[in-house]
C-alpha cells in the first residue's frame, strides 16, 4: 500500500506527482491499456494501492509517447530513460 498523498489524477498528470491506484482505475483504459494502468518501463499491471507517475512525452516537448512508471521504475532520471526507452523502440517497431 502506497503511503504517497493522494492527489487526483489530473492533479499527477499536471504535476508528476505520484498518483494512487484506485479499483477503479484497475478497470478503465488508460492510454494503451484497456484493462488499467501498466507501467511503460517494465509491464507490470499496477494494483489499487500502488502509486504510479506519469512521465510526460511529445505533448510537452518529450523524447516520446506519455508514460506511467510504477515505483520500481520510478526516479529521478524517468525522462532520460523514457528517452532511450522509446529510442530503442522507435528502432524496433515502425508504430512507436
């Protein structure tokens, strides 16, 4: 269970600050994923409890598609390994 403050989503969008996943949230799309968040990094589908950040992309003048990270992958550095992240797959796949 997170013990980051809760914030809404729109708020953590905005802000990059962490966000807790709630049930609900385990059951909508966001972005790709049709059955709730995952991180972008490692795959892993968050839970409620844990705390994802989203990292942002293109649409600020990013290296790449928006992001959610989960705590394992989170860090100081996220923009930077979202970077080559989406680098690598820009070079493999013709759709990213």
């Amino acid at each position: 269970m997170s013990k980051d403050p809760v914030v809404s989503l729109g708020e953590a969008i905005k802000t990059g600050a962490p966000y807790v996943v709630t049930k609900k949230d385990t059951a909508r799309p966001l972005g790709a994923s049709k059955k709730g968040p995952r991180c972008n990094m490692c795959g892993y589908r968050l839970q409620p409890g844990d705390s994802m950040w989203f990292v942002w992309g293109t649409y600020r003048g990013g290296p790449g598609p928006n992001a959610v990270f989960c705590a394992k992958c989170h860090g100081p550095d996220d923009r930077t390994k979202w970077a080559e992240h989406a680098k690598r797959g820009r070079e493999q796949y013709w759709w990213m």
